[in-house]
C-alpha cells in the first residue's frame, strides 16, 4: 500500500532548490507517487527531466489557464502575479508541446478555466485552448488533472460535452453541492492538505462519495500550517483526517484512496 500526491509542483522556484530532499521526505512518509504537474512548455520540460531523475515523481504537463491567454491579458495591461516574467509562449506552442510529448505524459494537467484572474472577454480563447488540450489528453488515453476557479460550472459542462471520463478536479474551490455534480457525473476531487483548516474541503471529505476522492498537496501551497509551505509528505496528514472522519481506520481509507487512483490513472500508487 502507498500514499500519493496527484497535484504537486516539484518544479516550483521554492521547491526545486531542495527537490532531492523533498522526495525523500515523501518517501520516508510512506509516499510512493507524486504526480508533479506542469504550467507551460518550459515548466513540463522540467517537470519531464525531474521524472526521469526520480521514478515515483509522474508527469502531468499542461498549460496553466492563465497562462493560455497570458499574452492577450498582457497586452491589456490585466494584472497578474507572475513568478515568471519571460516571454510566454503562444498558445499554439504550448498545446503542441503537450501533443509532442504526451506519450512520454502519466496525464494531461494542469489544464482548465479561470475566471479569477481572467478577464471575462477572454473566457472564449481559454475555453478554445482548453477544449483543444482534452482532445489531446482523449486522443491518448491520458487522464486530465483540472485546475478550474470561479468556472467550475462550465468546466464540468464541457468535460460533459467532450465525452472525457478520466478527470480529477483539483483544489475545487466551488459549493460543495457542485461537488457532488461533479463526483455525479464521474470525475473524481482531489483534498488537499489544508483539508482541517478549510471547512469546504471538510465536507467534501464528509459528503463527497469516498470512491470519487483522491490526494493532493498543491504544492508549495495550501499548507496545513501557515508557518510552512506544503511537500508532498503532508498528505499523510490528510489520510489520517479521512480516515477520522469517517470513521475507519487509515489502512481502510488507504485501501479505498489506492481503489480510486487506481481507477482513475490505470496503475497502483
């Protein structure tokens, strides 16, 4: 049996300093996979060189939804904090990246809609790239791991409309209610490891049917202590508040937490 992250960022400029260690931390903790997730060409080349140096880190290379219409919110001079402030890439260029590299991908991610940062003017171009990046993922038979804010609703619409089965909604930040839509339809949610600080992913925890939630860190971030960033090791800590919530033991919740990864990426953790 082995724990997982399926939504890391083992690239991240406050990770990747200290990478080595950080697996190590995970292994030590009982983790036996970590899905790392790219944001664009450059991050998924390093997030493909990264999996190639440790086996139990899976690539997930994607396109950020910001940064599918990053060069337009640019060029209206819409604010956004960037860690990067190279030249992004075209669109174009990001979505062949992932076509190019796809089998060489364990998913399709982090791919999907964001109406936070996103002007709604450019709602239609990121919808066209990410409706263009789950053909890719279907073409291949590759699972999709979503990042989706303040657009959840018509995320889900689309994954519907498509016909994509293998999907996690990562840190799903809608109703709770939504939620359950969501595992309704299929998809699976990954908690994060803020889950007993955050009453939202609390319920999901409570409400959500067990065999459509999976584990996730997102890190660096949502932390389950605010003095620290996240690793990929804290998610023992949120096996052990599923397990308290409902009720079982953690060798319980594991055994039905490896069904649903299982389920959703076609291996074992």
């Amino acid at each position: 049996m082995g724990l997982f992250d399926v939504h890391a960022h083992l690239t991240h400029p406050r990770l990747v300093a200290d990478v080595d260690a950080v697996v190590e931390r995970a292994r030590a903790a009982g983790v036996t996979t970590i899905v790392s997730n790219g944001l664009h060409p450059a991050d998924n080349q390093a997030v493909l060189a990264l999996a190639r140096r440790h086996p139990i880190v899976k690539p997930a290379i994607g396109l950020y939804p910001v940064d599918a219409v990053m060069r337009e919110m640019l060029a209206a001079g819409v604010s956004y904090p960037r860690e990067d402030e190279g030249e992004p890439p075209t669109v174009d260029e990001a979505i062949a990246f992932v076509r190019d590299h796809v089998e060489e991908a364990f998913a399709v991610g982090e791919v999907g809609l964001d109406g936070y940062w996103v002007p709604e003017s450019l709602w239609p171009a990121q919808e066209a790239a990410f409706v263009a990046l789950v053909r890719v993922a279907l073409d291949a038979n590759k699972p999709l791991i979503l990042h989706t804010r303040k657009r959840e609703r018509r995320t889900l619409e689309l994954l519907v409309e498509h016909g994509a089965k293998r999907v996690d909604f990562h840190c799903f930040g809608g109703k709770v209610s939504l939620a359950r839509q969501v595992a309704d339809a299929g998809f699976y949610l990954s908690i994060p490891a803020n889950a007993r600080r955050s009453e939202s992913f609390t319920r999901m925890l409570e409400t959500v049917p067990r065999d459509r939630l999976l584990l996730e860190t997102d890190c660096p971030y949502l932390t389950p202590e605010k003095e620290r960033g996240s690793e990929p090791s804290d998610v023992a800590r949120t096996l052990s508040y599923a397990a308290e919530l409902w009720k079982t033991t953690e060798a319980a919740a594991l055994a039905q937490l490896e069904e649903n990864f299982e389920a959703l990426f076609g291996v074992r953790p």
